[in-house]
C-alpha cells in the first residue's frame, strides 16, 4: 500500500511518528509485547492509530481492537492485573479509593452491568497509558 502525502510536511510528521513508534517497541523487552504499552506502540507502528490521538481524544472516538464489546472485553481478560494495578497506584498517590477514583473518570455514568464496566476500565486505562508515553 502506497501512501500519498499532501505535503512535505506530512512525510516529515509521519516519519517521525514511525520512528518513535519504532525506537518506542526497540525499548519493550520480548515479555512487554503483552502489555498495554506493547498495544499501543504496536498499533502506532503499523499504522492502525497514533498514540497522541489516544492520548488527546480518549478512546470513545474508536481505537481498532478497542470497538465492540467483545474485544474490549478480551483486552481486560488479558490486561486485567496491569489495569488494576494502574488503578491502586492512582488510588495511593491521589489518595482516594479506587472507587471514589472511578466515579470521577470519563464514562463513568454509562457504566450498568459487568460488560460495560470492563469497557470503561480499558479505555480508561488505553488513554491514560497513552497519555504517559505522550508526556515522555
């Protein structure tokens, strides 16, 4: 797939996503493919969304992999233990709980059965993971 630019300028920006994106997954060892920051900087590099877009919009305008229940459900089965941790860090040094956490994030308010509290974790826990690798 040929991909057609509309200036010098967007080549420039795309190459430069590439190569963080790139140095980003030459810095994981083999075990941190499985993690959500694996998820990420493997989807920026092939191209499937950008990291910065995560990390502005959240994931509720639609993140490949992250759109229907049934793979945002997968994703917290597999990711549930790197989630819940992300949470008790938060909890420690903001000094809440981790409910009173959650009734403050985006999203909150849709949340009525298991399913749709799985997905509001994950895409909480994509876009603030997102929101880390922007900041460093």
């Amino acid at each position: 797939m040929t991909k057609i630019y509309r200036s010098d300028e967007d080549k420039m920006m795309q190459d430069r996503n590439l190569k963080w994106s790139s140095s980003s997954i030459m810095k994981h060892k083999p075990e941190d493919e499985n993690s959500i920051q694996g998820f990420l900087a493997v989807g920026q590099l092939q191209e499937r969304f950008l990291i910065k877009d995560i990390a502005t919009h959240g994931c509720s305008g639609g993140v490949p992999g992250l759109t229907y229940y049934t793979e945002t459900i997968a994703f917290y089965d597999k990711h549930k233990k790197e989630i819940w941790d992300m949470l008790y860090d938060l909890s420690e040094d903001q000094g809440f709980s981790v409910p009173f956490l959650m009734s403050d994030f985006d999203g909150a308010r849709n949340v009525s059965d298991e399913d749709t509290f799985k997905n509001f974790l994950v895409w909480w826990a994509v876009t603030q993971k997102a929101r880390e690798l922007e900041q460093d």
